[in-house]
C-alpha cells in the first residue's frame, strides 16, 4: 500500500501529468493515422525519454501505448478504416452505426469502453499479474497453436450466411503470411528471384490496402455528396454512457478474456478484439443485429482491445517476456533507462514499477477527457464532401505505407492490395476475414513448427498436438466454434422453407463472384505446387494453406453451380461509376511508379489537386470556375502542409526527393 500511495503522488505531479497528456495526445493521434500503428507511435516516442528520470520516460510511454490502442477506432468508426489492427473488429458495427447518423454515439461508446477496458486490464495487471503469469506460462507452443486456430474459426460466426466464403478470405490471410523468410528456420519462400519479398509482405501496408484504399473505392459508388447526412445528437455523450451501463456485466467479461489474451505471448489487442466479439456475438439472444450497426459491436472490441494492454505487460513486468511487438519496444524504453524488465523489476525497483502501473489507472481516466475533446472534432470529418476526403485518406495512406519501413515496395502494395480489396468486396469476400488471417498467420505457423521440433525430443506429434490437455480444449472450440453457426444457419434456412432462385440472368457463369472465387483456386493450385518444391519442414505450413484454398474455392463454385445466378449475384455498379473507380485507381497506380523520380511530396501534391479536381467537377458536377479551382488548390496545400508536418517534421519521415522537393 505504501508504494501504490507513493506511485499515486508520483504520477499525479504537474509535470507528470503534462507528459502524459502528450503521451495520450501522441497516441490518439497516431492510432487515428493509417500506417501508424501502436508499435510504431511507441517506438517514434522513446526517443524524447531518454533524458527524462525513469518514472517520467514510462509514464510517457504508458501514455502513448493506452492512446494508441484506443485511438484507431475513431477512424474505424468514421471512415470505415483501422487506424490500427485492433480497430478491425470495430469497424463491423462502428461503420453502420455512422450511416446510421449515430458517429457521434458510437465515438462516445468507444471512448468509455476503452476507459473501462483499460482500467480492468490495468487492475488485473496491478493486483494479479503474477498469477496471470503463471498461468499464461502453461500455454505450450501446441496450445497456442490451437488458440491460433480457433480465433480463425471463429470466421464461421461473423459472416453469417456466408460461412466458406469467410473461411477462404481467413485462409488468403494466412497465405499472405507465407511470403518471405519461414519464421523459424529462415528460409526464403516464394519470393520468386526478389530480394525485397525475402523481408515478406508486411501487415500493417496490408491493412491500410485492405481498409483504406478499398473503402475509399466503395464511396466512389455512392452519389451522395457526403458520407453520411450528419445530423448532431443531443446528448450523445449521455446516450452513450447509459448504452455502455447498461451492459456492465459484458463489457466487463469481455474486458477479463482482452486481459487474459493479452498475458498470451504473440496474441496482442487485435487477437483480443476479434475473439472477444466473436464469443459476443455467439452468445447474444440475437446475434443476427452484429454487423448492423449495435453498440455492443462496438464496446466490446474496444473494451478488450484496451484490457489487453494491462494483459500485455504482465509476462513482460513479471518475466520480461513483451506480449506484444508494442511491448517489446515499451521493454527498449525500459532498458534505456537501466531498467531490465522481469522479476528483479518490482525487487529492485518497486517505487518505479508501482509509479508506472498506477499511471497507467490516471492516464485511461486522462484519456476520457482528452478523447471527449477530440471526438468533437474528429466528427467534423463528415462534413466534408467525400470528394475531398477520398483524395485526402488516399494520401495519408500513401505517407503512412511508406514511413513503415521506408519502402517505395510497400506503397505500391498498399495499392494493389486496396484494388484487390475493392474486388474481392464485390465478391463478397470480406477484407476483415483476411486481416484476421494476417492477424493469426505469424502464430499459428510458428508454434506449429515449434511443436514439430519439440515432438522429435519429447513425444509423438499425436500426443502432443492433439491429446495435451490444452490441445483437447482448442480443438472442441474450434468444432463448436464452426459447427454452431453452420447448424443455426441450417435451421433457419429450413424454418424458411425452400428458396426461390431467380434464373433469368443466366447461368452460374454470369456470377462475378464465380470468376474471383475461380481465379483464387488457380493460384492456390499453383502455389501449392511451389510449396511442394520447399525442403524440409518450412513446407508444411503453406501446403496446408493453399490446399485449403484449393478445396474452399472448389466447395464454393460447386454450391454457385448449383444456386445459379441470383439477382443479388450481379455487380450493379454503373458506367460512370466503374469510370470514377477507374480513374482513382490509375492516378494511385501511376503514383507508385513516378514518386521515386518525380519526388514523393511532388507527387502526392499532384495527385491530390487531380483526384480532388476530378471529385469536385467531374463527380459532384460543379462549375469549373477560378474560385472553385482556387479552392481545389488551397486544399491540396492546406493538406499537404499538415502531412509534412505531422510525418517528415514530427516523425522524421524522409521520403525519396526525386527531381522535386
């Protein structure tokens, strides 16, 4: 009690409370952004603490971490786009709820979940983290495997209706993630004579494609001016708060299993997020409303996204282990300071530890009144016409893709992958599946052949993958988790009685999901047959994964055969429509190919007066006149000012030059 009263005083000092108001300013603000995620908004701030005392460079940190994890959801929520990958399962009900006219509810939903999420992991951490420790430290490599697994078959539940197709996009995640350097023994796959995929495709240039690019394509089909009609609620914090209240006992069940997978080494918020909404939605009286646009979509991912940052630093406090890739940057900061995270931490240095821990309790508390302030102005977005928010989203992704790694290889994936994204959504494959592969790809893979090695010193691989205890619990959720949905969703098919298809369109073939799902097949079958060329144990992971592919797509075309081709098959989009999303697309296209010569900053400028100019009298229709042009140019300034500041002057981003500065 003496070193809790002790850290109190120490967090709540003038001084360390300005620094941790940065640190949260700092980590909203970057979570929001595309391409910064947590680990990267973590890691651009450890430098401003190395001349800071030690409980003032953690506090910091604590600040931006718990900033960043609740900051993506206000993009999530708003536009439709992940700040960061533990927004992703925020984006099923945060979107609706927004075409809804409800943004400004379901940013105040999200704020008070994450305040309340962070608090509970953060007490389970103060008062539990060395039970959670132990505990957390039975999980073999055959269990986390498993869990790997079963937070894949989860897909069944989330797309109801549409269960194999969500199971083949989960499973592209997980082919995404064989590209590059095997995670365990290091050898390079598929990467076909190029030195740039042996560094494999990375996650986050994937998710801002998946997300951001295509959700910017999709607005190019609507014909209204703005997002949404924006209409301002009164009261919306208020609304918001007895909606959240209202489900206390959820939002704290859900903030327990957050903190519980993220004590989980490798698991992380996004594993949290997407599981725990998930076991919400199965076990809802009415799990059909997910994905309409319910707060319970939102307060859950969000409260268990932030219960696992208290999760995360349990193995790293108690056995200096990081849960996560944020909290192993969080253990660089520590080691700066002359800290060394794991058990002599609280032995040696119990008043700082005690300091940082409680911080953690005042900076989610400091969050609700900086997030209250920013939510007034983050929903002033959707008074923009979209015409100036699709060029401007476009942008920051470009700038965000690029300052991940640095790589002009990334910004042209981004691009493409946002393209493929946009098709594979007119084929109802759902970019969310694929991010959760992504998400679970690195886990899986690497326990499985953990597991493998461990098998040839210990016992046979029947043994140890499937009879371990842990093992049998997996797997009898993973039955449930996949057999469920299918057995609900056959009852309620025959409840219906028998369906009418419509024929008129002609047959099977006519069905534009039927090409993508045929396309896909193909190139399963044809990495499998690399796959078969890789030695040694590094093939066995992507052999199973693109048979899968192979055997998903083949059960998906023969049910198309047999439906035929039904009316909602068909790609309604008009000529000038695909004519709009065409142009987009080449301008993004072109503009990976002309940055390095041409200048980065040039290009984008460029690029923004030209989509925003295309958007402003081509699309809306107005008159091309010397105001309005004016005005596209002020903007393109406007906004191009703001991104340098924010990537080149704060974050040091240093993007190729070319002729132009």
């Amino acid at each position: 009690m003496d070193y809790l009263v002790s850290g109190f005083l120490a967090a709540v000092t003038p001084l360390n409370l300005a620094i941790m108001a940065v640190g949260l300013l700092v980590g909203i603000i970057g979570g929001m952004l595309p391409g910064i995620t947590t680990v990267t908004a973590v890691a651009l701030f450890v430098p401003f603490t190395f001349s800071m005392p030690p409980d003032m460079a953690l506090i910091g940190l604590g600040g931006v971490f718990c900033g960043a994890m609740y900051g993506g959801a206000n993009a999530a929520i708003l536009i439709n786009t992940p700040g960061q990958p533990g927004a992703i399962a925020t984006t099923l009900d945060g979107y609706p709820l927004t075409l809804k006219g409800r943004a400004e509810e379901a940013l105040y939903v999200a704020l008070i979940a994450s305040v309340l999420g962070g608090l509970i992991g953060t007490l389970m951490l103060l008062f539990f983290f060395e039970p959670l420790s132990s505990l957390a430290l039975h999980f073999g490599s055959e269990a986390f495997f498993w869990m790997g697994l079963f937070g894949l078959s989860t897909l069944a539940a989330m797309f109801p209706g549409n269960i194999v197709k969500g199971l083949l996009g989960g499973v592209m995640g997980l082919a995404l993630c064989t590209v590059g350097m095997d995670p365990v023994m290091g050898m390079p796959r598929f990467t076909f004579g190029s030195f740039t995929l042996v560094q494999g495709l990375d996650m986050a240039t994937l998710m801002i494609g998946l997300f951001s690019i295509s959700q910017m394509l999709v607005m190019l089909e609507s014909d209204e001016q703005y997002i949404v009609s924006m209409q301002r609620q009164a009261r919306a914090f208020r609304t918001a708060l007895i909606g959240v209240l209202r489900h206390t006992r959820l939002l704290s069940v859900m903030s327990l299993l957050g903190t519980f997978i993220g004590a989980l080494p490798g698991a992380g918020g996004s594993v949290a997020a997407l599981v725990s909404y998930n076991e919400a939605k199965r076990w809802d009286k009415h799990p059909e409303r997910y994905g309409t646009g319910v707060i319970e979509g939102v307060l859950v991912p969000e409260s268990a996204n932030n219960a696992s940052v208290g999760g995360t630093l349990v193995p790293l406090l108690s056995l200096g282990i990081p849960g996560s890739a944020a909290a192993a940057v969080l253990a660089g900061g520590l080691m700066a300071q002359g800290l060394t995270p794991g058990p002599q931490l609280m032995e040696k240095y119990p008043d700082i530890t005690y300091t940082f821990i409680v911080s953690m309790l005042v900076a989610n508390v400091g969050m609700l009144l900086i997030g209250y302030l920013l939510v007034r102005i983050c929903t002033r977005i959707l008074d923009v016409p979209k015409v100036l928010i699709i060029p401007g989203v476009i942008s920051i992704s470009f700038l965000g893709a690029y300052a991940l790694r640095n790589s002009m290889f990334d910004v042209l994936l981004m691009a493409v992958s946002g393209g493929l994204a946009y098709v594979l959504l007119k084929a109802r494959i759902m970019p969310a599946g694929i991010a959760l592969g992504l998400v679970l790809g690195r886990i899986i893979e690497e326990n499985l052949i953990v597991t493998l090695h461990r098998t040839q010193a210990e016992e046979s691989v029947v043994d140890l993958l499937i009879f371990s205890p842990l093992s049998l619990l997996f797997i009898a959720a993973c039955v449930v988790a996949v057999g469920l949905p299918v057995w609900m969703q056959r009852r309620k098919q025959n409840g219906a009685g028998p369906v009418a298809v419509s024929r008129r369109l002609g047959g099977f073939w006519r069905r534009f999901d039927f090409w993508v799902v045929l396309i896909i097949t193909l190139l399963g079958a044809f990495f499998f047959a690399e796959a078969l060329r890789i030695d040694g144990i590094s093939s066995y992971f992507p052999q199973v994964v693109y048979a899968s592919i192979v055997g998903l797509g083949l059960l998906i075309m023969a049910m198309q055969v047999r439906e035929g081709c039904r009316e909602q098959d068909r790609v309604a989009l008009s000529r000038g429509q695909m004519l709009d999303i065409a142009f987009y697309a080449g301008v993004m296209l072109l503009s990976c190919f002309v940055i390095e010569p041409l200048g980065f900053y040039a290009t984008i400028f460029v690029g923004l007066i030209v989509m925003a100019g295309y958007g402003r009298f081509r699309i809306s229709g107005e008159a091309l006149t010397l105001k309005a042009a004016g005005g596209v140019l002020g903007f393109g300034v406007l906004l191009l000012a703001v991104e340098y500041a924010c990537f080149t002057l704060l974050m040091d981003v240093q993007p190729p030059a070319g002729l132009l500065p």
